[in-house]
C-alpha cells in the first residue's frame, strides 16, 4: 500500500477528484520522479515505456540517483532523495514493499505523495500492477485517485546519557537478539511508567501499517491504517503471558536493554544498530507523515482478502454454490 507534519494522525482517507474537463495530467503534478529497485532484471523496457507515457502528458520526469546509475539511461536528470523531496510534486516507486519503504521515510519530511508500482511478492504498499498500469496511471494522475495519510514512528538509542544512533519507521522498529544468542532481557516504560520486564527473542514496536508485517508473523493484531495505536509484540516470550497490547500513538515507550548479547535494534529491518547492557530505545510517533495514492476504488479490505489469501478455501470447499 503507497501515505504532513502540521497533521494529527490518524486522518480519514480522503477522495481526491477532478472534473472530466480538467487541463492536461501535468497541472496537479508537474515534476515526477521515478525510483525502481536495485538489481531488477528486465525492467528498462517497462521504465522506458513509463518514462514515454509521462514525459507525453507533459510531466517533467527526474530519477532518483541510484536508479539513474543502475539503468544507465542517457539524457535524464539524477536527483538525491533531498532533491526529490524538495523538487518533486509525486514520486512513482517501481518495485516491492521494501523499496517503498525505503523512499517513504525520506520522503515524509516534504510530503511527496507516492504512488506505488508492484515489481515485489506481497506488494501491500506497492498495489498497482506492472501489467495494466499506464491506463491506471494515466486517470490517477488526472485527479482519480484515493489518498491516505499514514504514519510513521521515529526513535533514537541513548548510551551513557548520548544518542548514538536515529532512526524512523513505516512499519515497525524491531530489538531482537542475535541468532546464536541467549535470550534478551528487556525493561519497557511507557510514558514514564514502568510496564513489564521482559525474556524473549525480542520485541516489535509496529504501527497500524507494520500490523501485516513482522508483527502479524509473531502474533499480533490486525490494526486498520486509520487507527490511532502502536502495537507492542513480543517474539517469543518466555513468559506465555507477555501477549502483544495495543497503546495509544501518543505513548512515549523506552525499552532498555538488561542483559543479552548480540541484540540489535532496527527500524523497517532497513537500517540498524548494535546495542549493549545499559542501552535505551526511545520510540514515539513522528510528526511526519506518508502519502500514498491509489487508483480509484482502491479499498483496504480488497488488500487484505488478496495479500492474505482470505478468499481462499482448501479443496474448493466452502465455496457458495
């Protein structure tokens, strides 16, 4: 699934539309950029193809760096995420969820809207078709198009009263063990109020977004995008009665590490950093936001009835005649 600061989160998905007679597709998004994830095999003839279709209704189209060095195309404009933030008025990710992940969090600071094409497996943020897509593209572009706001937790480890390591997440921050480790033994504080020590694998901070992912792996709940909480997962707890809460996204949770070797912590499994005895993770609810748009009609549930197979019976039975 493809979602500003001054906004208070959660906020209701609003339709954005234009009447038929609007002006060519460029008005409302004059500068597109494009990203596609690394290493993708035989994407330049879609790339080109989406490049023609773009630069056709008038958009100027820029690349994301990494992606320009990767296709090598000539004659294209190479820009940094900070770039694309301040100069892009949409940005199309071509890839999987990962890839969006990756560009959401650098693009939350400058509210670009993301529109994501699916070239991944699951593709929840990542919802448009690679087959199909231009003529989806083309009435998205033209104001027909679903936005969502969504968002995004940011959090900071404190080693000897210094922070050593930043970071922020669309899905979730995760402090887990190393593999060949003993437990980790965990104290977490909730708006300055002791909650629970805790022996397990580790635990997973998740927004309503990261609730498909990880989270929903190790046992936790479903949360709709629109819902203000941040689910707390424990991965596999000693104790069986450390079972997953949901707690209001105004909570401030500092989790600090009490023993274990090998833990890390990392936000989105995108970027990490190595903690010790002592160590403190400081995590709450940034005041930046995503944007993400989807085709018209899109609908969570549609998601989620796909992506999680719950339109699917075993041996064709249960089906209704």
């Amino acid at each position: 699934m493809g979602y500003s600061a001054e906004c208070c989160y959660p906020k209701t998905e609003t339709e954005i539309s234009m009447p038929v007679s609007m002006p060519a597709t460029h008005a409302l998004y004059p500068t597109i950029a494009l990203v596609v994830r690394p290493n993708t095999a035989n994407i330049e003839e879609s790339v080109g193809s989406l490049m023609a279709f773009l630069r056709g209704a008038g958009h100027t189209v820029v690349f994301e760096a990494e992606t320009a060095a990767h296709l090598g195309m000539a004659g294209v404009r190479a820009l940094t995420a900070a770039e694309i933030g301040e100069q892009a008025d949409a940005a199309i990710v071509m890839g999987g969820d990962g890839t969006m992940l990756g560009l959401a969090r650098q693009m939350a600071p400058y509210d670009v809207p993301l529109i994501g094409i699916n070239q991944g497996r699951l593709g929840f943020m990542t919802d448009i078709p690679l087959e199909g897509m231009l003529p989806v593209l083309a009435q998205m572009l033209a104001g027909s198009s679903k936005a969502e706001r969504r968002a995004l937790l940011e959090g900071s480890v404190v080693r000897d009263g210094k922070t050593i390591h930043v970071g922020m997440a669309v899905n979730d921050v995760v402090v887990a063990r190393g593999a060949g480790s003993g437990m980790a033994e965990l104290r977490v504080d909730v708006d300055d109020h002791f909650m629970y020590n805790q022996r397990s694998d580790g635990l997973i901070i998740s927004t309503p977004t990261g609730s498909t992912a990880y989270a929903l792996s190790a046992g936790g709940p479903l949360l709709h995008p629109t819902l203000g909480g941040i689910v707390l997962v424990p991965i596999a707890p000693h104790a069986l009665s450390n079972r997953p809460i949901v707690l209001p996204d105004s909570s401030e949770i500092v989790i600090e590490i009490k023993r274990g070797r090998d833990i890390t912590v990392n936000f989105d499994m995108q970027t990490f950093a190595s903690l010790q005895a002592q160590d403190r993770i400081h995590i709450k609810r940034s005041p930046h936001t995503v944007t993400f748009l989807h085709p018209e009609g899109w609908s969570y549930y549609n998601t989620l009835r796909e992506k999680l197979h719950w339109n699917e019976y075993p041996s064709g039975e249960g089906k209704l005649a």
